[in-house]
C-alpha cells in the first residue's frame, strides 16, 4: 500500500501573525500575506498553513474561504508550544543598510533572545529604521521554523549600555587587539551571556578600556583572520550556542 503523506506537507507556508492565535479561531488575512498566499502560492480552500504569534506556539490552519484580496484560515491543532530561547544577546555597532539586514536575519536564525544596537564613536550609521529590522527577523523566523522572535530592543550608547549592564550576565566582546579563545571562554562562563561586536572601525582605545573595565567582561579573539563586522557577530553566536548545547 502506498505510504500516507506526512500532514501537513514539509512545503507548508508558514506566516507570524501579531495577534495571539487562539484554538478553534477564525482569522482574516489580508494585505501582503493574502498576496503572498493567493498570488504566488495559489491557495484555495482546504489548503495548510502554519501560524506561529511569539507567544502561544506554532498552529495549524486551513484556507476556509479564498477571495480575491484576502482570505479567512480556520485554526484546528497546535502543532508545538513556543521555543525555549536560549539567553543570549547580540549587541553589536549598526551597520550599513544591507549588513545590519543580514545581521538580523541570521541572528533571528541563529537564535538569539535579544538584539541591541550600540552606539560607539566609530558608528558610521546613527539611525535605523527598526520597523525595517523586525520585518527581517519575521522573514528569517517564518523561513528557518522559529516560534519566538528576537526582541529588537531601541539603540544605546555604549556607555549607557555598560553603566546598566546586568550583574548576572556575560558580556563576550570580540577584541581586534587579541583576546582569549571564544569557545573556551564561552564554555567557561555558562548562563546568561551577550556578545558585543564593534563598528567597521573597531572600538577607539578608550572604548576598549571602558569595556575591559567591566567586570562581567571578557575579551574574546574569533580566530587568526580579520571578519567584517557582520561576519564577526554570526562567528560568535554560533561558537556560544554551540558551547550552550543549543546545536
């Protein structure tokens, strides 16, 4: 006998909604997500999809009514409870438009909690357009199968950043002038941690001092090779995840 296909399909769209999904609910879906549903993937009724909100899980959904602008998905089963999230922070200096997108996109992949921009005297881009940055973290959780979002927390400086820093967390900052080795470091320093990343100009002497100056503080060296800063942040997520047992 044939084998019965796997339901819902691995080709499932997936799709963050910024309400709460409730069981048994009837949403309406319009805008780009009904275009993106309608236009591109054709949908009709009876057709999957998977919603997920930041707060109560991954859902199954079916296409109960298909217009011409917008559709209605009837919730029928809780597919998984929201990810535990590992407590990790990216603060790193904003970048040009295009690396900063990409930083957020792979740190969303990555799994990070939380995402602060610092401000240093070397940042070449003061503002960001923070609507901009969450629409790629949405992208890059809807594409790689996360149920929580990372917070997108407003930029600081520097200085305000270490003036408040939490006694109880790490702060793993990638040191250009050399540093210990992250993944030893890492493993010996488990809890909650952040990773701070510098501008494409690094941080000034002063800077450097301020940070060494912090007792939770632990300068780290990436390897050998010089990375651009975007390289940089998605090397030291991945060697504190994995020192974390995510991966």
């Amino acid at each position: 006998m044939p084998a019965t296909p796997a339901w819902p399909p691995q080709s499932t769209p997936r799709l963050f909604l910024e309400a709460t999904i409730a069981p048994d609910a009837a949403i309406r879906i319009d805008g780009p997500q009904a275009h993106y549903l309608l236009s591109v993937l054709r949908a009709k009724p009876g057709d999957p999809v998977k919603l997920f909100d930041d707060r109560t899980g991954e859902w199954l959904a079916t296409v109960a009514h298909a217009g011409k602008r917008d559709l209605t998905l009837q919730v029928t089963d809780l597919l998984r409870p929201r990810e535990p999230v590992p407590d990790l922070w990216l603060c790193a200096a904003p970048l040009k438009k295009g690396r900063i997108d990409w930083t957020v996109e792979k740190a969303c992949e990555l799994g990070v909690a939380r995402i602060v921009p610092v401000l240093t005297r070397r940042t070449v881009v003061d503002r960001l357009n923070l609507d901009r940055l969450r629409a790629h973290a949405i992208e890059a959780a809807e594409q790689c199968d996360r149920t929580a979002l990372p917070e997108l927390a407003e930029p600081v400086k520097l200085a305000a950043l270490l003036r408040d820093w939490p006694a109880e967390r790490a702060l793993f900052f990638a040191d250009e002038t050399g540093g210990a080795p992250a993944s030893a470091t890492m493993a010996q320093h488990r809890g909650p941690g952040a990773v701070l990343i510098g501008p494409e100009g690094g941080f000034d002497a002063e800077e450097r001092e301020a940070i060494r100056a912090l007792p939770q503080a632990y300068g780290v060296t990436l390897g050998p090779r010089i990375l651009r800063a975007e390289t940089a942040a998605a090397a030291a997520i991945s060697v504190w995840m994995a020192s974390a047992g995510d991966w």
